[in-house]
C-alpha cells in the first residue's frame, strides 16, 4: 500500500503542476479596456537613490522594476571588468490615464565614478503625444581605439526624467534591463568603421494573410517572421510583437489600420509604429494620422544587422549592432475613441526578414544577442516567452504523466494477476471430511 501512496502524490504533483502552469501570464486582455502594461513577473524590484553613494546594484542578466516622479534623477550602481560591453534599458511605462506633452521623457545615460559619461540615449514621446510605452538605453563599451570608459570598475546610471507643465505629476514605473554583450573575435574585434554600402531597396511585400495577437509587453511580445499579420487595436492600446534577426539580415516593417465608416474626422499621429533592438535600445519609430480611410506607414530602411554598426553616427543605423529579438510596438492613440469609439480597428502587419545569416562575431556564447533554432520556432509558432514557457512545462508534465500512467498500469496488472494467482483453490483431497489447505503451508485460510 505504500507503493500506491507515493504513486498517488506523483500523480496529485502531476496535476498541481498542470494548474500551475495554467496559472502562468499569458496574453489575456481585459474585456472592458486595453490591459496594462505586463511587467515581467520575475523582474526585481529596486528604488532608485537619488545620490550615487546609495544607488542600488544591478546585475547581468536581471530585468528590474522601479519608478521615477517629474524631474527626479535616480541612481543605480554597476561593477563592471574591462572585457565585456554593458547595456542597461529602461521601458518607460505612464499610467495609461497620464497626460504626456510633446519633449516628455527620460534620459538614461552611464557614468564612471569621475562622472565621465560612457554614453546616453533620450525617450521622448515627440509628436505622440499621448501615454504609451517607449524605451531608450545607455551602454558602456568596450572596443579597440575607445579609452573612455575602458577600465573596470564601478559604473553609475542615470536616469532622468524631463515632464513639462501641462503632464500628468503621476510616478512613471520603469522597467529596466541589464545585459552584458562578449567581446568580438576576428576582424571584428580589430574594426573602428561602420560598413558603408548596404541595399535599402524594399523586398518584394509578403503574401498569406494570418491572424496572429499582439502581447501587452516586451515580456509577452509575440513572435513574428516574415509574412502579412492580421490582428485589431483598441484606443489606447499597445501591442508588442518581436522578430529574430540574425547576423547579416535585415528587418522591413510597416503597418495599416483599416477604414472606419463611423467618421471621418482627422486625428493627427493617430498611430505610432516603434523598433527596439534586442537589448531594448530605440532604432526608429513612425507615426501615422486617421480619418476613417486605410492608412499605413512602414519604418525607414535599416542596414543589415553587423557589429560594426556600432560605429556609425546615425543612431538607428548604430542600433542594428547585434542579432537577436528585435521589438515592434504599435500604439492607436486615445484620441481616436472621441470620433471612431472605443472599438478596435483591423490592424496589418507586413514583415519581411531578407539576407542569410551569417557567423556570430563573438569569441564566446552570444547570450540574448544570436537567434537559435528555437527562436526561429517560436517566430513560426507565435508564441511569446511565457507562452514558451508554458510550452516546455507541459511537455515535462506530460512526459511524467505518461510516465506515472504506465507505471500504474504495469502496477495494477501485477496486483491483478497476484490476486488472481491467490484465489486459485488448493487441490482437495478426495474423501469425506478433507480440509483445503492454505498454499503458504500453515493452517486453512480464508482466502
């Protein structure tokens, strides 16, 4: 019986596990209005201190949570070697109520304890006004005829956030993310130039329409390859999608909101289109004005994807310095529900990856920055990282389900035929008054 115990706490860990899995984020939308922003749910939550001496340590590979107020200046600490490149990004989230002004934002830059800045890079809402994600990242590099910054050692990062009078005084949360990039090997690791001659004709635009739903965040993004992607936006909504680009290749991306018969009033930058590089550094964005008839609007031409990019002054071109998931988000503004409702309108997506890939430039594992077999499959699946997630614990449920069932079956037939083998009668003695025996020896039993 205690065999049958331990087996019935596998199978209850079984279905424990199966619940848990479906209590996982997902993509869920909430049916009176766009979700709110999806934080990762394993991102650390840290204040930020407005002196350095207090900052609070980030670590590699870590996503955290914090929040900035109207002109605050917040610290955070880093220790860096003097091999590896270090990016740290921050996704500006407002309270989807907020009111923004055009110049609104945040500079996030990286510092040495001299306070030499290493680099830095602005969010701004722009001529968007209207609260929505936006992202922005600041980098320390290291890389042959580049002495500022070059040593190890401690590092701050700053973030500052400019709010002119007419915005919402609401917090900002802020989501941030620490990477570490490998040094380059080869000719790479010798370069000091951008490449100058690239293609930016436009592919042929892709065929085959499919449905396909846009997550709530850059950890519930969903995964795009080339092809027309069919999905809706509601007024204030943003959907997140992401793309792998490998070594080499380049990204084309554009989008279309369908016609509206309920009006035909104008709305100015009714719709933002946004690229953001795997390590959530802003390469270009779009906006495109409504009034009730089809609409599109696709990002500028953008290189091929090279670590010498790095070295170009243009910052959308330097932005498509390395491989891996890049992030599109599309944004209706508010303003669109005063004329058009608050329905959500058709919405297209045109994707086109073109080139081969090619070798990785790093002397060691890429990490975030390459795109592996199974980032192409979950591109052709659609699924987001949750989603992914959620794949792979199923399939380990799964295999200890059928695991646990087929020890249950073997289990059962043996008692089965045990008990059998039990209830097979002795032979009886022929003769009056003969006793059946026990087929253990001993005393007659009642079997």
């Amino acid at each position: 019986m205690k065999r049958q115990r331990n087996r019935g706490r596998v199978t209850l860990a079984s279905v424990a596990a199966m619940c848990a899995v479906a209590a996982l984020p997902g993509q869920a939308h909430a049916a009176d209005g766009p979700a709110p922003y999806a934080f990762d749910p394993g991102a650390k939550t840290v204040r930020g201190a407005e002196t350095n001496a207090e900052a609070s340590e980030l670590t590699a590979g870590s996503v955290y949570r914090s929040g900035i107020k109207p002109g605050q200046k917040l610290y955070y600490r880093l220790n860096l070697d003097d091999a590896a490149s270090a990016y740290v990004s921050a996704v500006v989230v407002p309270k989807s109520a907020g009111k923004v002004a055009y110049g609104d934002g945040i500079t996030i830059s990286i510092r040495d304890v001299d306070d030499t800045q290493c680099s830095s890079e602005d969010a701004i809402f722009g001529s968007g006004e209207f609260a929505r994600p936006i992202a922005a990242y600041a980098h320390r590099i290291v890389e042959k005829g580049n002495s500022t910054c070059r040593e190890g050692g401690e590092y701050n990062v700053l973030i500052e956030r400019k709010s002119n009078a007419p915005s919402s005084p609401a917090e900002w949360d802020l989501e941030l993310r620490y990477a570490s990039e490998p040094a380059a090997k080869g000719a790479d690791a010798q370069a000091t130039e951008a490449p100058e001659n690239w293609s930016s004709a436009s592919p042929t635009p892709p065929s085959g329409k499919k449905k396909r739903a846009g997550g709530s965040s850059v950890y519930e993004a969903t995964g795009l390859e080339t092809g027309e992607w069919q999905d809706s936006i509601a007024p204030g909504q943003t959907r997140f999608y992401r793309v792998p680009v490998d070594w080499g290749q380049q990204i084309f991306a554009s989008a279309a909101l369908s016609n509206n018969s309920r009006s035909t009033e104008y709305v100015g930058n009714a719709l933002a289109l946004s690229l953001e590089n795997p390590a959530q550094g802003h390469v270009e964005d779009e906006t495109l004005s409504y009034s009730g008839e089809p609409a599109s609007v696709a990002l500028e031409p953008l290189p091929p994807v090279d670590y010498r990019n790095r070295f170009d002054s243009a910052s959308d071109v330097s932005a498509m310095r390395f491989a891996g998931w890049y992030y599109l988000s599309v944004t209706l503004s508010p303003k669109v529900a005063q004329f058009y409702g608050d329905g959500a309108i058709p919405l297209r997506l045109k994707i086109s990856v073109r080139n081969e890939a090619q070798e990785s430039p790093y002397a060691g594992a890429a990490g975030i920055f390459g795109v592996s077999d199974e980032d192409k499959d979950m591109a052709r699946s659609g699924q987001s990282a949750p989603q992914a997630a959620r794949s792979d614990t199923m399939k380990v449920v799964a295999a200890a389900g059928i695991g646990t069932g087929s020890v249950l079956v073997l289990g059962l037939g043996a008692w089965t035929l045990l008990a059998r083998r039990r209830t097979v009668p002795a032979a009886v003695p022929q003769g009056a008054g003969a006793q059946q025996q026990s087929p253990y020896g001993g005393p007659p039993q009642a079997w």
